[in-house]
C-alpha cells in the first residue's frame, strides 16, 4: 500500500509537507533538504479582517440614526399636511370670493354706465326730435283792455 498524504486524514500534530527542497552545496559537497511545512496564517489573517469588516458595517449600520418613524411622528405629519391643505383651499376661496366681488363691482360700473347712456341717448333724441318738428305757433284773439280812466282823487295802485 503506497501513502498519499493528500488522501490521508492529517491528524493534529501531524507535520504536512507540502514541499520539500533540496539544495547542494558545492563548496562542502553536502545535500541540504528544507522541509517547507503548512501554514494556516493567511487563513487566519483573512478570517480576522473579514470579521473585522463585517462589525465594521453592521458598527455603521447600527449607528447611524434613525429619523422619527413612529405612528406619532407619521400622524402629526399627516395634521401638518391637512392643515396646510385648508390653508390652501381658503386661500383658493377667498381669491374665488375677491373675483366674484370684483365681477360683481365690474356689472354694477356697467349698469350705471349703461343708465347714463340711455338717459344721455334719450335727451338726444328728445333733443334732435323738437329741432326736427316744425315751429308750432298758437294764435287767439284776445280781448281789447279797456280803457284807464284817471282822475285825480282815484285811488293808485
């Protein structure tokens, strides 16, 4: 049976060799073989920055604040709302009752104007009706005065 330590369970303790170098040293004519075992290091090191970022972000999640979300909150909004809406719907009536009033102030103008007018047309004609008709002349005969007597003891009035 040949060993594979790529299939064998590693049992704590166990040292895993991934590697192993073998280097010759002329000068001294001797073979020295490095072991290079298994690190987990970088694993470990992964893992805490990992965590460390992960706390990080639920730390600024967490943190920040939030802005009022109760029902309270949301209820005097919506007052606030339909308050402004009121405001808004008397203003648009007030402005629809300062229109009418104005139309009402523009009519009545024009009705006077209108009145003026008429009576002005009507003295015109009046006017243009007696220049256009011909000289009446009215004669009667009238009776002859009678004569003043005057005497000196007649009363003088």
């Amino acid at each position: 049976m040949t060993y594979n330590p790529d299939l064998e369970p590693v049992r704590p303790g166990d040292t895993v060799v991934r590697e192993t170098v073998v280097t010759r040293d002329p000068a001294n004519d001797t073979v020295e073989t490095v072991v290079v075992r298994e690190s987990n290091t970088g694993w470990w090191v992964a893992g805490i920055l990992g965590g460390l970022v992960l706390i990080a972000v639920l730390w600024i999640l967490f943190s920040r604040s939030t802005g009022p979300t109760t029902d309270d909150a949301l209820l005097e909004a919506q007052a606030e709302a339909a308050a402004a809406q009121a405001q808004v719907d008397q203003a648009v009536i007030a402005g629809q009752v300062a229109g009418a009033q104005a139309s009402v102030d523009i009519a009545r103008a024009d009705a006077a104007r209108s009145s003026a007018e008429a009576a002005r047309a009507e003295a015109e004609a009046r006017t243009a009706e007696a220049q256009a008709a011909e000289p009446v002349v009215i004669e009667r005969s009238a009776p002859a005065p009678a004569p003043a007597v005057i005497s000196p003891t007649a009363p003088q009035n």
